[in-house]
C-alpha cells in the first residue's frame, strides 16, 4: 500500500521524474547528434539497436502527458534539457525550436499547478563534444557553465528547482570504466578524468548559474546499498571499496571537498594535473541534494588489479532489471547523507521505482509488485523523517515506459503503460494508486 500524503511532513513534494532522451524523440525538432546515437548505432552496444530517435514522443505528445502528471496528483514534475536538443554543436548558437519547447513545457507544467524541476544533463552529450573527447576533456566543464547559462536564461525565471548533473557515477564509472553506457569506454585513465571533470562541470554551472540569480539549485547522485558477500574480512574491503566508488567519491567531493583514499589508492596516478586546485569550485554551496535510490549490491573479492571486487547474486527477490529489492538502503542513505554530508540542507529521493514486464490485459495493467515497491520505499522516507532526517520531497522513476539505455525499450519502468507502435499511453494501477494516495483526480 501506498501511504497517504498525512504521513508525511506537511509542504513534503511529490514528484514524478523523466529524462530528455528517454522519452522526447531526439529525431524531432533540430536537436544534434549525441554520443548516445552514436553509441546505438554502434552493433551489439544496446539491445535491438534501439535508440531514442521517437522515444514516447513527448516532443508532441507533452500536453497528455503533463495532464498525467497532474492527474496522479503530484506536485512536481522532474524532467531534463537535452544540450544538443539546446545547441547542437555543443556550444555557440542555439536552435530556437528546443528552447522554445523547453519554455512551452515549462509554462504547461505552472498551467497545470505543477512546480518544474529540471535536470541540465541527463546523459546525451552532443557529438561534436564527444569528438573533443568528451568527459576527459577538462574543457567540458566550461561549455557545461555555457549550456547552463544558455538554459537558464531562458527558463531559469519560472523554474522551481534545478539540478546539473544526473548521476555522476553513470556518467563516468558506467561509461569510461564498465563501458556500458556511451561512450562505452574500458579505460581507467579516460574514468579519472571522467570522474573529476563531471563534478567540475558541476561546480563551473552552479557558479554560472548563482552570477545570473538562479536559486534552488541542487545536485543528484545515485546510491547503491554495498553489502559483503559473506562474513570475511576480504568481503568487507571489497563493499567498502564498492561503497567509496559508486557512493562516497561524489557527495565527499562536492560536500567535504575531497576524494575517499579508496578512491584515490586506484585512480590518483591517472588524474588530471593539479585536480585538487578544483576542490574549492566542485564545493560551491548547494540548496539541496537529490539521491536515487533503486536497490543493494553484494561484493566480494576479485583477483586481478584495483578494485579487485565483484557482484554476486543475492538471495531477495528482484524487479525485471534483475536487480534485488532492498528498501532499507534507502533509509540508510537518507540518514548517512545527513549526518555525515548534509546537515540540514533538503534532501530529496529524486529517483526510485522499479523495472516489469507489464502487459495491458483487457485493457488493464495490474502492476502490483510496483506498488509494494513503492509503499515500501515510501515506507522508509516517512520514518526517516519521523527521526528527525530533512527528507522534503519523493519522486517516481518514471512517469512513463521508457527508453532504458542499453537496454532499449524491453524494461518497463513507468506508471504509465506506453504501446511503443502506437505510443498510445495507459495508466497502470500504481498510477491510481498514487493518486488515491495523494489526493489526485485519477484515484481509483
Ligand atoms: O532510467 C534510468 C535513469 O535514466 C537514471 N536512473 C536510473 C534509471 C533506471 O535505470
């Protein structure tokens, strides 16, 4: 069961979050090339080749699906602003066309009495930055504070919050380190500089951002719960050296202005020079963090070199994205982010939901296991907020099916159901239940 808005604090805000590329159609309205097209293009890089040329078609289709988000009874509606979509070389003029549905989204969502949370970077860098090298090249950080300016002159005066970079650790373990996110890169050296340069880029836009009088600006991280394998004080390295990467080397970077030494012990020989004179700007003061949080891992050890770990298969039961359900964690993060990260500054789930694989049956889709998942999780918020930790706000990943990266269109994370050959939209149980819970005209 989903719990009821009075569990919560009051003022707390309920949100539904997309991306850009995962559901706009990229094909549409003069935005550039990205290294995600590319990526796709690229055989045996993403399942069935798919790629976000038409998405959900929410380029065309916004209005409906804006009507969605206020039919569940949200109070927010997180989404992301494609930079080629903005300037599709990167940098210098932009396309009128994606400013202009930028600032139309905008002004349907304050229509619709929806607060407009937006993401800068959600992980479509244009291609002729990519040629640059991308995330290795220290210059990224520059054209990232233009990007922000360009955005946020335009929309930045009706926005209720902003946040400038949706996972840093996807962004630059997952693509340069694992490869499996574009630009699909093994590389420890091209993942150093990957790792630092995201959160300088951070750090250059919220300083862009703050000279033009932008407030409530944030930055959202992803959090994976790393537990041993087993009782052994090698499993124990191994998920504290899992934890600094995936967990600690983002929040210490931005909030204590520094790098975990397990971090560091693997990748100092292969950062930029001089990264440390950086610290100070990667440290510009924030309004709020965001945390998505989704599921736990299991480590263990590995041969071979740093970080020498490994996931192995853990006992609970898991969504379709094989990934185990652990509602616990995410209480976890709350409390550690605030006493060790945050303080009293908001803290807000940007992200949490769950992969099935939904089917309408006579037109109904009865996805009970995703409101369980969410009960539960929401479950974990009120009690952290109940302990005194400053959780002001929750947001479901997704509003809609969706574009899932390297898994193309197969894993079903969203509240509505989309036909991806007739992208006819249809509301899942959990998007009733949500509104029955939040007081929204869909309930049911
Ligand atoms: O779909 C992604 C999203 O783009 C970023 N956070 C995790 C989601 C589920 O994998």
């Amino acid at each position: 069961m989903i719990p009821p808005r009075s569990t919560f604090p009051k003022d707390f805000v309920f949100g539904t979050a997309t991306s850009a590329y995962q559901i706009e159609g990229h094909g549409f309205g003069g935005a550039g090339s990205t290294h995600w097209d590319t990526f796709a293009a690229t055989p045996g890089n993403v399942a069935n080749a798919e790629d976000g040329r038409v998405a959900c078609d929410h380029y065309h289709r916004w209005p409906e699906d804006l009507d969605l988000v206020a039919g569940a009874g949200f109070d927010a509606y997180r989404f992301s602003t494609s930079w080629a979509r903005v300037l599709p070389e990167g940098r210098g003029t932009p396309n009128p066309e994606g400013l202009d549905f930028y600032d139309r989204l905008v002004d349907g969502l304050l229509a619709r009495g929806l607060r407009p949370a937006v993401t800068l970077y959600h992980w479509e860098l244009p291609s002729p930055l990519a040629d640059l090298g991308g995330w290795q090249n220290r210059d990224v950080a520059e054209r990232f504070a233009e990007f922000a300016e360009v955005v946020m002159s335009r929309i930045g005066d009706r926005v209720w919050s902003v946040a400038t970079i949706n996972e840093p650790w996807c962004v630059a373990w997952l693509s340069h380190f694992l490869g499996q996110h574009a630009p699909g890169l093994r590389d420890i050296r091209a993942t150093a500089r990957a790792m630092h340069h995201v959160l300088l880029a951070h750090g250059r836009a919220t300083e862009a951002m703050r000279a033009l009088g932008v407030g409530n600006i944030g930055a959202v991280f992803n959090m994976e719960y790393a537990a041993p394998a087993d009782d052994s004080p090698e499993a124990a390295s191994a998920a504290t050296r899992y934890d600094a990467i995936y967990n600690r080397f983002f929040l210490s970077g931005v909030f204590h202005c520094t790098y975990p030494p397990e971090v560091l012990d693997g990748l100092a020989p292969h950062m930029p020079a001089g990264w440390q004179d950086d610290m100070g700007v990667i440290g510009a003061p924030l309004d709020w963090v965001g945390l998505n949080y989704y599921t736990r891992k299991l480590l263990a050890p590995a041969p071979g070199p740093w970080p020498a770990l490994q996931e192995v298969p853990g006992p609970l039961p898991k969504t379709d994205m094989g990934w185990e359900i652990y509602p616990e964690g995410l209480g976890f993060f709350l409390r550690r982010t605030a006493r060790e990260y945050t303080g009293d500054l908001p803290i807000y789930v940007t992200e949490n939901g769950m992969a099935w694989p939904d089917r309408p049956v006579d037109g109904h889709i009865d996805d009970a296991a995703r409101i369980d998942y969410i009960g539960r999780h929401l479950a974990q918020v009120a009690a952290a907020a109940a302990d005194g930790v400053p959780v002001a706000g929750y947001f479901v990943w997704s509003l809609l099916d969706n574009y899932e990266w390297a898994l193309g269109y197969d894993k079903r994370f969203g509240l509505v159901h989309v036909d991806f050959e007739t992208l006819e939209r249809t509301p899942k149980a959990s998007w009733h239940a949500l509104a029955r819970a939040l007081g929204g005209a869909g309930a049911r």
